[in-house]
C-alpha cells in the first residue's frame, strides 16, 4: 500500500495510557506510525498492549516510558490527569495527542497552552466525534457555503454508562480491584466536563467558536450512581456561539443513549442526523428534505475500519500529517481550550443556577493572565475512590461493592435490573408491538430473566450484607437507595411469584 503524506519517514509513538489508548494500534500502523511503547500502571493493561504490540516496550514508570527513543506520546491516561501528563511529555520533547479533555481546571488550562507555546510541538486534542463520516461530510458542505450562516444546533452525548463508575471501560467491563474501591474518574464524573463528542462536533462543521454558556441544574437521577456524589441526570447547556447561533448541547445518563446525534440549521439549509443523515434544502422550514449519502473526503476503506465511526483514524491522520508535512491539524491546543473551558464554565453556570458564564479565550495572554491562579473545580473533591469504607472494614464483605454494582448495571447487553424491567415492561407493551423483531427480543428477557433469577438473588443478598454493615458509608447509601426504591428488587426477591408470572405468561403465548 501507498504511504500517505509522500514520505516514507515514520513517526515512532509511545501511548500512556492502555485502555482506551490501545484503539488507535490499528489505525497507526497504516499511517507512518510506529507504537514503540507502552505505558500503565495497572497490570492489566499492560497485558492487553504485550498482545496486540509484542515489540514495544512497556512499563508502569513514566519517567523511565518517557526517557524512551520516540517523537510523540498519545495520552489516554485518567481524565483529571491530562494536563500534567501533557506538559510532562513536551518537556521530554514529544509531540502529544491528548484524549478528552485538554485540563480539568482553568489554571492548568494556561499552564497547559503556555506549555505548548514553549515547546514547539504539535498538540493536538484527540476529540473524534466530528471525524465521523457524517459530521465530516457537513463540515465539507458548511465551508463551501451551503448551509449559509450558523443559526441552531442541538447535539447529544447522552451515555448512560453508570456501571463504569465500578468497572474498567475494557474487555465488556471488568470489575475494578480491589472491590472495595471504585473508578478513579468515573465514579465522581460531573458530565458538564465530559462536553466535547457533542459541542465539538458543531464547532468543528460550522467553524464558530464557543463564548458564553448557562446551564440548568436537573434534579431528577436515576439509582446506581455513588449516592450523594455523582448524579445520573440530564446535563443540557446552552451555547451562544462567536456568530450568535446557539448550540443546545445535552450530555448525561438517562434511560435513552444518544451518541453524537444531532440537528443543525443554518439560515440556507438543515441537516438532520438522529437517524440516518438528511438534508432540507431550499432555505425555507418546508423546502425539501433528501436521504443523502455522506462519502469520506479520503482514504476511505482505512477509515471504514477505524474505531468510532472512523473518527480515531483521522485523528491520528490529521497528527500525522502536521508532524509530517506541517499543515495543521483540527483540534490544536486553542480550540481544544475552547472545547474544554466550555465544559468547565457550563459546570459552574449549573453550580449557580443556569448563571449564564462566559468562556475565556486563551489565545490571549491577557485573558490568560485573568485565570492564571483560576482552581475552581465542581466535582466532587472529598471523596477517595481508594478508601469509601471506613479504617479496619471487613474485607469479605466490602470486596464485593464493584461487582456487585456492575452485576446490577452491568455494560451491556440484557441483564441485571434493566433486564427484570425489559421483561415486564415489554409483556405490557408486548400485544402493541410492531413487529416480530420486538415480540422476539421480550421473548428472550423474559426467559433469560427466568435463568438469571438465581444469580440476581444472591446479588441482592450480597448487596444487601453490605447495606447492612456500612449504613452510612457512600456505598451503604448507594445500595441501600436502589434496595428500597428500585422495583426490580421486590420482583428478584419474590422469586417463586415471578417465575411463575413470567412461565404463566409464556404459556399463554
Ligand atoms: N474519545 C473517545 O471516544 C474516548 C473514549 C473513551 C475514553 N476516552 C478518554 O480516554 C481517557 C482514558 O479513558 P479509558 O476509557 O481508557 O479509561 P481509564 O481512565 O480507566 O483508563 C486510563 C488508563 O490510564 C492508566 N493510568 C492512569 N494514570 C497513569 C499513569 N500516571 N501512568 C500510567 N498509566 C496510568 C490507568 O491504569 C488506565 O489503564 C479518558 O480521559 C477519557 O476521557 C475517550
């Protein structure tokens, strides 16, 4: 195959970080980019990365990882860590791609860009979503003037991830160890900083840039979160824009996923993506709407087998290529600025009641010198994903919490609560169902609930001991919130009444 960007010369990479960093592996390797080591504190990991890269070198010690022979480093290490594992590897002289986000306060967003400043390398932030083929193909159709001026977009990143405060995002979720701690990042995440597969998308398509934000507090959550400090609620914001358009960006756990979705409108046309992508053109709300296919602008069969809708392989491209061949990248460390600054100032305006809150622009050393000493953070700042249980606590007991937590909401796929709620309320739906595709789907929750009826019951009970011994530590709490209010409990612990609720409706059938 052809070697992109006309030269033969490779960039050799270390990746920090192994979980979500292992992702780009495959795409590398078609892009003049070597990985030539690894880096992560959980052995784990470690593991994953000998398999898929058996040649690198890996290590738990960044200091020994970053002393290694290699020109850029991609960093995927926990969220709040960012900016010090950034300014870290330029000062070894790396380039950095850094995943979502930039920084975690203000000050350590100055820090950061200075940082970059000095160095003279490529940052770039590792924000995918707009690399999608969709997004990708409206940004094409924005710069050639189809749409007119920005007006309105309204973008989700709704994920209801909840089971992540509890386990690895890796191999299906494996539970944290020991069980008794719980994820360092997710478990206390506040979503307002989690902003940028959704606003970063619009600013990418339409080339504006954020300047102000106000964001309602949302009081209703859902159960299984660290009770009394991460909530599982909506997160919406509002975004007024550089031109004066607004973005309504919503992120969040709910009980419907929206990733990346979204509409926008712009005073010549209309694009619609929470399905497959349309566009209403004829600059009027009733001019016609066409299905359309969205094409890659290039190398589009790499793409196609990229991680995230081939969003992680121009990632990697658009790096590549500035280190290569000089032309920017999307995402250098001012708009990743723009994009994380939001997240953090839309956290604060939800702090103070929807206060609307303007966005500094750090491309300005004065502006910069205004948040300089700038630590506020709205995240809960007390609490030791390490030690939630107190001094001396029965380990027999306690080292259940994770996998107890995820056994309850698990990742993925039909079991624990969800699935005692997908059988019931899909025979209740099921005769208004419309098409055999669902009645199939109720069909199997229901007889898989019949089978795992056993196991969540000794879930229950193992909850439920731990309930009882730490009343008022967070994960007593947490527990004893979905014991008492969840109504999938009553229907695990009356086993014998809901097998044959369920057995008797089978027969019916
Ligand atoms: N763009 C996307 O679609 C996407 C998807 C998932 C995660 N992310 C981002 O990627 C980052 C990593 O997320 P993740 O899903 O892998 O989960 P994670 O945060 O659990 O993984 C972080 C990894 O870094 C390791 N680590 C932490 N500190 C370290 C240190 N000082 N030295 C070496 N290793 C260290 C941990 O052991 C862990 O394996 C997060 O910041 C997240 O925001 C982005």
């Amino acid at each position: 195959m052809d070697l992109p960007f006309g030269t033969d010369r490779k960039i050799r990479l270390g990746i920090w970080g192994l979980g979500r960093g292992l992702n780009f592996i495959h795409s590398a390797r078609a892009l003049n980019i070597e990985v030539v080591a690894g880096c992560d504190i959980t052995p784990m990991m470690r593991q994953n990365f000998a398999s898929i890269a058996p040649d690198a070198y890996v290590t738990d010690n960044e200091d020994n990882f970053l002393a290694q022979d290699f020109d850029a480093v991609l960093i995927a290490t926990f969220f709040r860590d960012h900016a010090r594992h950034t300014i870290k590897a330029l000062e070894a002289g790396k380039h950095v791609m850094c995943e979502v986000t930039s920084f975690f306060t203000p000050a350590e967003g100055v820090a950061v860009v200075e940082a970059v400043e000095k160095s003279g390398k490529v940052y770039n932030l590792l924000e995918n979503y707009p690399f999608s083929r969709e997004n990708l193909f409206l940004r094409q159709l924005w710069q050639e003037g189809l749409f007119g001026d920005f007006m309105y977009a309204e973008y989700d990143y709704v994920h209801e991830c909840r089971a992540l405060s509890y386990a690895w995002n890796v191999n299906g979720g494996v539970p944290v160890e020991p069980g008794w701690t719980v994820h360092n990042w997710r478990s206390l995440l506040n979503y307002h900083y989690y902003n940028t597969h959704s606003l970063g998308p619009v600013m990418a398509i339409t080339g504006t840039r954020p300047v102000s934000v106000t964001a309602p507090p949302c009081d209703v959550t859902l159960d299984g979160f660290l009770e009394g400090v991460r909530k599982g609620t909506a997160c919406p914001s509002l975004i007024k824009m550089d031109n004066g358009g607004v973005v309504r960006n919503l992120m969040g756990s709910t009980t419907g996923d929206f990733h990346t979705s979204g509409r926008i409108w712009g005073t010549r046309a209309s694009a619609d993506k929470m399905g497959p992508l349309k566009i209403r053109i004829g600059g009027s709300g009733f001019g016609m709407q066409l299905n359309v296919n969205p094409e890659w602008p290039e190398m589009k069969e790499l793409a196609n087998q990229a991680g995230h809708g081939g969003g992680d392989f121009w990632e990697l491209y658009y790096f590549a290529r500035q280190i290569l061949t000089g032309q920017p990248a999307p995402w250098d460390i001012y708009s990743a600025a723009d994009v994380t600054l939001t997240g953090i100032m839309a956290a604060i305006s939800c702090q103070n009641n929807g206060e609307p809150t303007p966005i500094p622009d750090f491309r300005k050393p004065d502006v910069r010198d205004q948040f300089r000493h700038d630590h506020r953070v709205v995240w809960p700042t007390d609490v030791d994903t390490q030690n939630l249980f107190p001094e001396g606590h029965d380990t027999a007991i306690t080292g259940h919490f994770s996998s107890v937590m995820t056994a309850f909401y698990p990742c993925q796929g039909m079991s624990g609560l969800p699935l005692v709620r997908e059988a019931f309320d899909g025979i209740r739906l099921y005769p208004h169902l419309a098409d055999a595709n669902g009645r199939l789907q109720v069909i199997s929750a229901v007889n898989k609930l019949l089978r795992d009826l056993p196991s969540l019951q000794q879930n229950v009970a193992k909850a439920q001991r731990i309930a009882d011994a730490y009343p008022n530590t967070i994960p007593g709490k947490t527990i004893r919130r979905l014991l008492d209010h969840n109504d999938a409990i009553p229907r695990i612990l009356d086993a014998d009444a809901t097998r044959a609720t369920l057995q008797n409706w089978l027969a019916s059938l």
